[in-house]
C-alpha cells in the first residue's frame, strides 16, 4: 500500500492520539488517499458478512455547504477537505443478498445460506431491519475513526444533524440510518485531551 502521509501510526499509536478535530487546515485529500482509507474501511467485519453500510464522500464544496447548514452550521463540515457520510441501507441489502455469501460455499451450503438470510431478515420489518444494519455500521465507522487517525489525518464523528435535511441533499430513501457524518483532513488544532472512565467504570471481570 502507497503511503500518502508521513505522519502514520500503529494501530495503538491511532487509538491513544485520536482526538475529535473541529478545524482543519486548507489543504486538499487527493481521490487516492481517500481510497487509501475507504481500502481499510471495506474489511470491516459484519455479522453474516452482510455489509449494510454506504460511505459517502463529500467534496464538493456546495453540497458540503449544504450539509453545514443541516448541521446546525457547525464549521468543521466546511472546514474540512472531505466529509464522510456512514449509512446503513439493509433495504438495499436484501436486494443483493446472494452478494454477500461466501464464493467458497457453492451447491446446496449456498442455497441454505442464503435461505437462512432472508428467512431472518423477512421476519422483521423495515424498522427492524433497519436498526439491526445501523448496529453493524458502526462497527465501520470505528474502522474509519481508526483509518483516518493511522494514515495520518483527524477526525470528527458527528450525528448532530437533521437527518430529514440530510437525506434530501443526497436524495436517500426514508428507511437509511445513519452512523455518523465525518469530517476528515489535516488538522489545524490539536483538539482535547482525553477525558475518559477509568477502566473499573467501564470494565466488569467475571
């Protein structure tokens, strides 16, 4: 893989230094960096492989404006180079369901996974469905946090936006959830410390 950035880090190194990043210096992510990213984001597991999430990437300098003003004309939407948009569609999913079996089950083992998938999902409604798919889109938006702080850039997950807004802008049907908007580039603060539980707060050993 093609490093774009200098500053890289572990997996570790990402985590520690992560922080939420509301200014960004004026200075461009090129198609290939954000395809950089978006590489690490496509190997995010999901229950069943189903891989509910749509990642939109917002670079045009209108619709972000757009989009700042859905959230409530918070900055760093313009701010940024590039903002992500994490949604979870399973409608669409259970359109291509046969897509997301493994090609090594062939036969008869295809044909039962597969039967086993949509008697799962047809067994629940659309808010249902819905819900399940957002819970697997956030295990992508962690691997995108987690991508775009190792390859050197900052970040800022959000869900303080009008949601109705948002899905006009990009004309998304009533049944998409969405994980988080993400705004994404160099940093142009160092952001805040830390702040967390200790580990007993958060962490029962049995």
């Amino acid at each position: 893989m093609k490093i774009f950035n200098n500053n890289t880090y572990s997996v570790t190194e990402a985590i520690k230094s992560r922080r939420s990043i509301r200014r960004f210096l004026q200075k461009s992510i090129s198609t290939e960096e954000i395809e950089q990213i978006l590489e690490l984001v496509r190997l995010t597991p999901s229950a069943w492989n189903i891989q509910p999430w749509h990642i939109h990437v917002i670079k045009d300098l209108k619709l972000k404006d757009q989009l700042q003003k859905a959230a409530y004309g918070q900055k760093q939407v313009t701010s940024a180079p590039v903002v992500f948009l994490i949604t979870s569609d399973m409608e669409d999913r259970m359109d291509h369901l046969s897509e997301t079996i493994h090609p090594g089950l062939n036969g008869e083992r295809r044909k039962e996974e597969l039967k086993f998938l949509n008697d799962l999902f047809e067994n629940m409604s659309v808010e249902e469905r819905a819900q399940w798919g957002l819970t697997q889109a956030n295990i992508a938006l962690g691997f995108l946090l987690i991508a775009i702080q190792g390859l050197g850039y900052a970040s800022n997950p959000m869900l303080g936006f009008d949601e109705h807004k948002v899905k006009k802008i990009l004309n998304l049907g009533d049944h998409v959830r969405f994980a988080a908007m993400v705004p994404c580039g160099h940093p142009d603060t160092k952001g805040y410390v830390h702040h967390r539980f200790v580990l007993d707060k958060i962490a029962t050993f049995h």
